[in-house]
C-alpha cells in the first residue's frame, strides 16, 4: 500500500537529494532507490541491502558480505535482490515512483547496475557526477513499490 499523498513526499525527497553530493554508503544510487521505496511506502524493503560503506571497494566486501549474510547464492545479482522484495514489471510504461535499473558499465559501478526512480517521462538516476534525469531505454528494468 502506498501512503497518503506518496507522489508528493516522492517529489520532495527528489528535490531533498538532487543536489546532494554522491557519497558512498549514505547517498548513492541504492540508498537513494531505497529512499524512493520508503517515502512513498513507509517501508524500509531495501534497508537489510545497506550499509557502511564509503568507496566502490569497501561497497564491493560490503555487497558480497550481505550476500553471504542473507543466505544468497553468490552469483547472486543486484535484480534478484530487488526482485525478492518487489515485484518486477514487464511494461514499456511503468508508474511514476516505480524503481528501475540500468545496466552501467560506470568505472565504479559495483553491481553492473545503476538504480533510480521512474517519473512522469523520464527515470532520475544518481551516479557519482549526480543526479541525472534520463530517457528510458528498451533494456531498463523496473519494479513496483505498491
């Protein structure tokens, strides 16, 4: 369920992160997604998958202690994580609010993946240089938060 006026509390908390500096383990691309479940949800549904961590290397020790922790295969990829807590939906048109993944071939992408949020037209993604607003493309992946 959603809680009452979840697109606005998601708009804020877009406008509270877009210009906050990247920081690994406080404000990257899976805290922010977990973010966008919980303002919007009241949820925590992602929190187990954070952590503390603070650069790509200690994210990657961090990732795969997680994995190792939560009884995961360890090939496990960061889409099996997302879609054992949401549900994954096949539609060229997801909600506003949906989560979605990218796969990023960033120099520090940890998970081969970069997270984000869908909105109106276009998905907002967080990379290290910052929040970024993009088109969304045939191979993004999305998943409900209701």
């Amino acid at each position: 369920a959603m809680i009452p006026n979840h697109d606005i509390e998601l708009a804020k908390y877009i406008d509270e992160c877009r210009n906050k500096p990247f920081a690994w383990g406080s404000h990257d691309c899976l805290t922010f997604a977990a973010g966008c479940v919980y303002v919007q949800t009241g949820r925590a549904t992602l929190s187990d998958m954070l952590g503390d961590y603070t650069c790509p290397m200690s994210a990657l020790i961090h990732a795969r202690r997680r994995i190792k922790q939560l009884d995961y295969p360890s090939d496990v990829s960061i889409t099996d994580a997302l879609d054992e807590r949401l549900n994954r939906v096949e539609t060229p048109y997801p909600a506003r609010g949906s989560i979605t993944a990218r796969r990023s071939d960033q120099q520090h992408s940890v998970t081969g993946y970069a997270l984000g949020v869908c909105l109106r037209r276009h998905s907002a993604f967080l990379y290290e240089t910052g929040m970024v607003f993009l088109d969304r493309e045939p191979d993004d992946l999305y998943w409900s938060v209701e």
